[in-house]
C-alpha cells in the first residue's frame, strides 16, 4: 500500500504526515488493520527497538473533584460509586508506588483529582516525591494535579519531579461539547508551563467519547506542536454514572488504527496505552504493543485495570521485553535536547496547527472520508460492562494492590 509506505519512510525521517494521510490510515478497512499495524511497527522499532515501559499509578487523592468533565468517575456530582477519600500520606504513596516498581515500572504517576493544586497541594506532593525517590533509586516521577499555576511546576521540578501530565483529550473545537469548567486553552497553558519548567511534558488524548476522525487528527496534530515527550492515548471507559457512560464506540481494529495515526505523527515519543485497553483491545492487546512502546501496569485511578501479572506475560509472549530502570526511553536526540523532535524542530515538518488523570485524563482513562472532509463518529462497538469494574484495592484502601 503506498499510503502505508510513505508513511513509515516519514516516520523513519521523523517527517510529519499530511492531515490526509493522517485521516487515510483512520480510513482504512478491517481487512487492512494488519498492514497497518506492521508498517506502524517498524517505525516504532526503529525508535524504540522492542522495549515496553512500564508506568504506575497512585491516585492521591480520589474523587471530590469540582470540574465537569463527562468522561470522569470523579467529576463533580458523580453518581459512580467510586472509592473518594483526600490526599494520602508521603508514606502512603510511597507504599503504593513500591507494589508497581516492584513489578517492573519505572514511572510512578502520581494524580489527584481537582482542578488545580493549591500551593499546599504543592508541599504535599513535593514531600511525596521525596519519599518516593528516597526509597526507590532511580524511579521517574511524574506528577498529574491539574491545571497549574504559575510558579508551580519550577516547585515540582526542584522537588525532583520529572515530568509532569496533562492530557489535551480531544480536539479544540468539541472540547466544550465535554467540559465546561476550563478550557482547552487551560490545559495548553499548562503543558507549556511544565515545559517550560523544565518538566518533561506529557500530554494525551481519549478516544471513544463520540468524536469524528477529523477531531482525533485535531488533537493529535496539536499535541505534536506541544511536543511532548510521551502521549497517553486513553480508550474511554464507560463507567456507569458519567454522562458518556453509555457511549460505545469504539472496537478492537479502531483502536488500533487511532494508535498507529499517533505513531505516525509522533514517531519518535513516547506513545502510552493508558487506560481502557483491557475493555476495548481486549484479545487484540499483544498487537498494541507492535505501535505503543509504554503501558500502565495494573489498575487505573478509578477502575481495575487488567492483573499486573498478566501484563508481564502478554509481553514477553508477544516478543518484547520490559525497558529496564537503567535504561533511557527517548531516542539520543530528544533525551539530550531536553525537548524536541517530535514537532519542534523545521526538518520535522512540522503542520498548520499551533499549540494532558484526575478529573485531567491521566488513564482515567470506521471508516470515514479522506481528504479533509469531516468524518461521522466510528460506529458503535458492542457494550462490554462486564470488563468495568470500579477499583476497590490499592490506593486508599487496606487491599493489596493489583500490580
């Protein structure tokens, strides 16, 4: 297929696709899923060899969140039944984050729902941090509090952080169409000031929530003229209670065309399955990897996530191998420029657009027309409830963790 080949001779050259391209490999059919995720692959393993990184959550503070955002079980006024408590202790975090090094992550991600810390909240992660880094040499830690003030990353950043989240989630135009409480521009604000921090930035996207493949390649785009270093891509979990509890949109084959669409815009970044993998790859999970170089291990924020245990078996069964705590994830030139590559640079080709859970989307998480002309949300997937379960273990419990 020469689309397919085009675009990984592109990714090779970190060369950003045209829109059309972009919207083409949306485009394509069932029976071409395959194709594409090969070509998808090679530009992934030219990059990141057959390494898999592994992330782990601590969800601070759950719940209680006084944003609206539609896809979230901590939203405000949410009738889900999830676990709510206030903010952990440094110990209590600490504990948590050690289950998940001890399977094998080398990121924690710690997340508190709210909009936005308060200088306190500040203090309160930052001591976190350091209890983590204290016990657990070498760990990464990325931080996911929400909208950021300013001052505040270059707190975090001194504190040891290493990176900070926020996710864009869908395309500008229907950001509105799912929160009213901030705004699109908000959340760019705050990738920028992590950034600008010093952080390393990530920031991604949720697919399912109703959104056409014009709007996937929306954000996409603009998320590589951010340039982040890693970009979660989350498949919406349904969860009953949110006001898109009842959208299934998305199969198997969808999933693995958005992945490999962001693949081939950022070739050389971090791409993370972040959560609702195990409800909508399902089976199809082991392929993912062949796009994605990350994945979370173990639960999400607020839902179950698939056995940790199981993680590890579906990756060395699929050929690949856990990115060890030694080892550096980017490519030599993003790791050594600090930022650039995916979108910062002019060879990069860089597109028309300018400009990442909590309540935030930290892993809270066919077909259409080509050229540039919108296309209709995918068609519906068949409902799965059975693989949502709200987590009652880990983080804020007295359960042993799923890690």
């Amino acid at each position: 297929m020469d689309l397919l080949n085009t675009l990984v001779d592109k990714g090779l050259r970190r060369e950003l696709p045209t829109r059309e391209e972009a919207l083409a490999v949306l485009a394509t059919s069932d029976d071409d899923v395959l194709d594409v995720v090969a070509a998808a692959g090679k530009v992934r393993r030219h990059w990141f060899g057959r390494r898999v990184k592994l992330n782990y959550l601590v969800n601070l503070k759950s719940g209680l969140c006084p944003e609206d955002c539609s896809y979230c079980s901590q939203r405000l006024g949410s009738t889900t039944g999830i676990l709510k408590y206030t903010w952990l202790k440094p110990d209590q975090a600490s504990k948590a984050a050690a289950a998940g090094l001890a399977g094998g992550a080398k990121r924690v991600c710690l997340v508190a729902s709210g909009r936005g810390p308060t200088d306190r909240d500040v203090d309160r992660v930052s001591e976190t941090i350091k209890a983590i880094k204290d016990q657990n040499e070498g760990v990464e830690v990325c931080a996911c509090l929400g909208l950021l003030s300013d001052g505040q990353a270059e707190r975090l950043r001194e504190a040891g952080a290493d990176a900070y989240n926020h996710n864009l989630n869908t395309s500008e135009a229907t950001y509105g169409d799912i929160t009213t409480t901030h705004t699109y521009a908000d959340r760019v604000d705050t990738v920028s000031k992590a950034h600008a921090a010093g952080l390393s930035a990530c920031s991604g996207l949720i697919a399912g929530m109703g959104e056409s493949d014009e709007d996937l390649v929306d954000v996409v785009f603009s998320l590589r003229e951010l340039d982040p270093d890693s970009v979660p891509v989350n498949f919406l979990i349904p969860v009953e209670g949110t006001p898109l509890g009842k959208e299934w949109n998305l199969t198997p084959q969808r999933c693995l065309r958005i992945l490999a669409m962001v693949r081939f815009v950022c070739p050389d970044v971090e791409v993370r399955i972040a959560g609702g993998r195990e409800v909508h790859l399902r089976t199809m999970q082991p392929l993912a990897l062949n796009l994605a170089n990350s994945i979370f291990l173990g639960d999400y924020l607020t839902t179950e996530g698939q056995a940790g245990k199981a993680d590890l078996e579906m990756i060395a069964d699929a050929g690949f191998e856990v990115e060890g705590a030694g080892e550096i994830t980017l490519p030599e030139h993003r790791a050594t420029a600090g930022a650039g590559g995916c979108g910062s640079h002019a060879e990069a080709g860089c597109g028309s657009h300018a400009e990442a859970g909590c309540g935030s989307g930290c892993g809270s998480h066919e077909g259409g027309p080509v050229c540039g002309t919108a296309a209709a949300a995918a068609p519906a997937g068949e409902p799965r409830t059975d693989l949502v379960a709200v987590r009652r273990r880990g983080a804020g419990t007295d359960l042993a963790p799923n890690a």
